[in-house]
C-alpha cells in the first residue's frame, strides 16, 4: 500500500475551526500548520520530553516554566526533538506572555504555539480535537469500504484492469492506468493518450531514475514524471508505487494539470483502496505467467540433461507449451554468481526498482530484436542461453552474445561476467552441447577477467579435459611451467627473446638454416639461444618427446596470453 496514512488524522489549520479555538491565537510557529495530530495530551512538568510518544498537541499553562526562560526554550526544543505538532497554552494565570526568543524558536522549529482562552477547560478543548480526528478516520474508512465494494464488484462482473482503471477515473475525475515495475501498461482508462504521456519513461526498459523526482509531502509518497507531450498539454504523471509487504508491484499513474500539487483525503484512500485491487490482478498474473516459466524451465532442463533421443518426439513436447524448436542450436553459458547478491533484488527501499532474472530476460528481448526465437534457462547462478541455428543469429552470433552482455552490465550495473559458449549441436544433442559450453564456461571462470570462450576456439586445451567434463587446470599449470614459463620469466629479467626464438624454431620445422633466416641472426647465435632454452627448461631441442612438450607448452602459453 502507499507509505504515510498521515490524511488519517486531523492538523493544526483544521483544529483552528472547532469552537474552542474560535477566539484562539497562533502567536508562533505559523509554518507548522499542516503539522498532524494524533494524541492529545495535558501536561505540565518540567521534564516534559521524557514523557512525550510523538505528533502530540500538547496543552499547558506554563506554571512549571513561568519564572524560567531556559526552560521555556528547553520546553519548545523537546517539542521538536519529540516531533509534536502544537503547543496550546493559557496566558495571564501562571504567564503573562511568550517571550520573543522563544517565538523565535517555534518559527525555527515550525511548532505552532496556540494561544487559548481561559474560558474553556481543557476537557472542553481536548473532547473536539479527538472527535475530529475518529470523525475523519470514520469518514475515510466508510469511503474505502464504499470504493472497494464498487471495485469488487466491478471485478465479480468480469471486469479486467481496464474496467478498473475506468471506474476509478470516473470517480476522481482524472485520467488514470496501472504500470508494472517496467512501466508497461497493465491497464488504463480511455480518456488519455497513454502511449505519448509514458514515451520515454522505460528508455527502452532500462529505468531513468533519475528522471524522477520523488514528493516529500506528508500526505503520500509518489514519483513526478514530464515528458515533451505532457508538457505541450501542461500536464504531468504522478506515479504512486503500488507495494505489499515491502515488495513493489508497479504504479498507478495518474494524470494531473502542472500546477496540481494535492490530493484530497478522499481520493488518497480511493487510490489506497485500488492498489490493493491492483496488486492481486499482478499478483495473479505473474503467478500465471510463472507457471509457463516453470514448464518451459522443466522442458529445457530435459533437453540438456538428455532425457530426449528423437526430435520427433522433442518438437511434439514443444507443442504443448507453446516453443517453437529449431533443428539445431549453439548454448551460450553466462556465469551470474553477481545476481544473488545483486542491489536490486527484492529491494525492500521503495524510491529504487526491483530487478530479478525474469525481468533481466525480458529486458534482453525487448532491446536484441535478434533474440526473439532464442530460449532461456535460469539454472541457478548460470543463465543459458539457446539459440537456434536460424540465418539472422548465425551470420553474427558473435556479435548477438557480446551485446547481450552489454546490456546486462547496463541492467547489473557492476560485478563480472563470464561467458561459455558450445558449437552448433542438433536438438537432440543438447547434453553434449551443455557439457562443451560448461566447459568453456570454467575455462572463462579460470581466466575471471570478462572472458567469453568459445569451444571451437579452445584448441590444445582439449586435451586436458577430464571424464567429468572438468579441464585439469592444475596440470596444464604445472606443465606450462616446466616448459615456457622459464622461459618468459628470463626474458622478462634479462631482456632477451628466447620465447620468440623458440616459437620460430618450432614454426621452421626445428631447421636450424631457416629459423636463422628467420631471425635475421647468425647459426652460431641461434644455437646459443637454444642451448640456454635447453638449459633452462631441461628440454632437448632435439628430442622428439621433449619438443612435443615444448610445442605443446608453447600452444598453451598463447592461449593464456591471447584471453588475458
């Protein structure tokens, strides 16, 4: 629901009407006349703070701080401190005036001090007061149980969130729609243009937040929003977050004139009564819509666990839930271990949005028009992508997965994410294909530098695969540093080019003549060059094991070098 029920309860400029204020005086504090009041309460004790709960109107004849103007000032600062709306107070029995430093105060502070006539007892003022205040509780009770049962009944009759949305504009005599957390029309009213008035606010789905300015009155929290149309028509978007239990749902927006800048009580438990209305009909959409999610997730995760072996029988099972299936696809693996502790999720902190793994997929569709046929799976920390072997994905899959990560930097907004991507497997192979892509995921994970890996690229590291479809990273590490590392750290030190004249060696097919050539070095130098290779590595160069290991230690080397 909205946050701050304060239209509950009565302020100070109301009481100011009842009659034993009538020949009353605020002598102070005239900035606090919207100041609310719950509790009314008589006291008069010279530690009054410790006594006070909050939004009190406090009344008091001064005996206890008549002779003392420390604690006078003292007294309005524990009004302050406490958060009470007025001091009333009787004059010419125990004080004779309010001194001006203690005016001063109450201006500063915006505590109204309500001069009263000694002719009322204080029962005679406190009894109005609190009638006023359960009369407008009563008042805005009887109009949300009359609004809720108009909108009960509104739904009983088949009423979706346009009939609605209808009704209750209507009612306050204002344009009026219901947005999810994306901004996207729920529901509206036909009496506005929604499609212009709401140009702009999603940015393509990515929220502008700081295109909105949040209200600080009292009365209701809510987001102001302006755009060229709205301006044209001297119009503005009020969007008040429709919440349950700390979770946001979306917003009723609501259209005003510009110069509008309040809501009756009236219409605040209106709008109150509708968001209750409005969350259950989202509430029950995203149960539905989370229902196909859960078959579709059952159905892709029997794909790549290969519980399918004929395609046949596949494209029957798509059927049922609505997928189109393509003959082949390429899985592409994105490492999410940031989501889970991501800002954004469940955010209890109304003036921010929540983000979750649905919303993230949605947003990826709406703005990678490639993506329209593509599938995805949330498992766990890794969301998979499938996508079919069809002409506009496979001219430039590359292309496509890179600007998908791009635009989940710009939703996630910080943290890495690493990227493993299969070749293209039919759909009946989907296992195999999730294993290479896990795969390469891991070897992405190793480098943990953004990498996205390809399996068709991992090339001599293939060989290091494990039965459990693990790369034995460990190996290939004590192995590159029994070959090359040696080799680099030399050259690092001594600034040399034994890596380099290695790698010519072997592309020269270890001729001594040609590698020279090469290099443009004298056979006597090469060979210098490779007796120290050979005295640093404690491998032959003529050797044939020992220059397997070296070309190998090589391959790996430049793989590390090229995804670092």
């Amino acid at each position: 629901h909205f946050k701050g029920a304060s239209f509950m309860y009565t302020t100070v400029r109301e009481i100011m009407n009842l009659e034993p204020f009538s020949d009353a005086q605020i002598i102070s504090g005239i900035g606090g006349m919207d100041n609310i009041i719950k509790p009314v309460t008589v006291m008069d004790l010279p530690d009054l703070g410790n006594w006070l709960k909050g939004y009190e109107l406090v009344l008091a004849n001064g005996y206890t701080i008549k002779d003392d103007i420390c604690n006078q000032r003292k007294l309005i600062m524990d009004l302050k401190e406490k958060n009470s709306s007025a001091l009333a107070i009787k004059l010419k029995r125990f004080l004779d005036e309010i001194p001006e430093e203690v005016k001063d105060l109450s201006n500063k502070f915006d505590i109204p001090i309500i001069v009263v006539s000694n002719s009322f007892s204080w029962i005679d003022i406190i009894d109005p007061v609190v009638q006023s205040i359960v009369n407008k509780q009563h008042k805005i009770i009887d109009e949300t149980i009359k609004i809720q049962n108009e909108i009960m009944k509104v739904t009983l009759e088949g009423g979706d969130l346009n009939n609605i949305c209808s009704f209750v504009s209507k009612v306050i005599e204002k344009p009026l729609s219901i947005l999810d957390v994306k901004f996207d029309l729920l529901g509206y009213s036909d009496n506005f243009n929604w499609e212009m008035s709401l140009k702009g606010i999603n940015n393509h789905g990515l929220f502008l937040r700081n295109m909105m300015s949040e209200s600080k009155e009292i009365n209701l929290n809510y987001y102001v929003y302006f755009n060229k149309y709205l301006n044209e028509y001297n119009k503005k978007l009020f969007l008040l977050p429709i919440e349950h239990y700390n979770k946001l749902y979306g917003y009723i927006a609501i259209v005003a004139d510009v110069n509008f800048t309040e809501m009756s009580e009236i219409d605040i438990a209106r709008l109150q009564s509708i968001s209750v209305m409005c969350a259950l009909e989202i509430i029950k959409k995203e149960e539905s819509r989370n229902i196909g999610r859960r078959f579709r997730n059952a159905f892709l995760a029997e794909l790549i666990e290969g519980n399918y072996r004929l395609q046949e029988e596949i494209i029957e099972r798509a059927k049922l839930i609505d997928i189109k299936i393509y003959d082949e696809y390429m899985l592409v693996l994105f490492n999410l271990d940031i989501f889970s502790n991501y800002a954004l999720i469940q955010e209890k902190n109304r003036n921010k949005f929540q983000f979750d793994i649905n919303n993230l997929i949605d947003v990826l569709k709406e703005n990678i028009f490639e993506l329209k046929d593509v599938l995805f799976y949330d498992k766990g920390n890794i969301l998979i992508g499938f996508l079919p072997n069809i002409s506009e994905i496979s001219e430039n899959y590359k292309e496509i997965i890179l600007k998908i990560r791009s635009y989940m930097y710009k939703c996630l907004k910080k943290g890495k994410i690493n990227i493993g991507v299969s070749d293209w497997s039919p759909v009946y192979k989907l296992k195999e294909a999730y294993n290479k892509a896990y795969i390469s995921l891991k070897v992405s994970d190793f480098f943990n530098n953004n990498n996205c890996v390809f399996y068709d690229e991992l090339g001599i590291l293939k060989f290091f695969i494990e039965k459990n479809g693990d790369i034995n990273f460990d190996f290939i590490d004590d192995f590159y540093g029994q070959t090359i590392q040696p080799l680099v750290v030399y050259d690092k030190k001594n600034n040399t080019n034994l890596l380099d004249t290695l790698k010519n060696y072997l592309i020269n097919d270890c001729s001594i003549i040609k590698t020279a050539q090469s290099l443009f070095i004298h056979e006597n130098t090469l060979r210098a060059r490779l007796f120290r290779i050979e005295s640093l590595t404690g491998k032959s160069v003529k050797n044939n094991n020992d220059l397997f290991d070296l070309n190998l230690g090589m391959r790996i080397y430049f793989f590390i070098l090229n995804k670092s």
